[in-house]
C-alpha cells in the first residue's frame, strides 16, 4: 500500500502505521520499528510528501513516531 502512488499520502501513512502496528502485535519488533522507519523517512523527509499530508495523515505519522519512540524504549535504545 506504501508505494501505490495513485492512493493518496494520508492513506498510505495510515497503511504503513497499521503494517507496522500488525508485526508488533505478531511479536516482531524488530520488522515493526522497521515498518514504522519505513513510513517515516518515506514521508518526512521528502518535503513535497510532507506538504501534502492532511489532518489525518499527521495523526498517523504522530502514531508512527510514538510507536517507534516506545520500541527503541523497550529495547533500551535512546
């Protein structure tokens, strides 16, 4: 769903949490935080992306970035 260019970004933002938010439940933290860096550089450091993500899209990168936030946390990496 990431790299479907034709859906539009806020809803592959919210793909890319729930991919993400799936492979943490699935006991694989690693594959999420993956999941979540994926979305992250993806759509933050492309700043014509960045620029288009609406009031949900900002939501779900927010999610993205606490999510990730909490796995390096629980893997003692600050």
């Amino acid at each position: 769903m990431l790299s479907l260019q034709s859906l539009p970004v806020d809803a592959r933002v919210e793909a890319g949490f729930k991919l993400g938010n799936m492979l943490a439940r699935n006991q694989s933290p690693d594959d999420a935080a993956q999941a979540y860096y994926r979305v992250i550089s993806e759509f933050l450091n492309n700043a014509t992306l960045a620029n288009e993500l609406g009031p949900q899209g900002r939501y779900w990168m927010a999610k993205c970035l606490f999510e990730l936030a909490n796995l390096y946390e629980q893997k003692n990496q600050f």
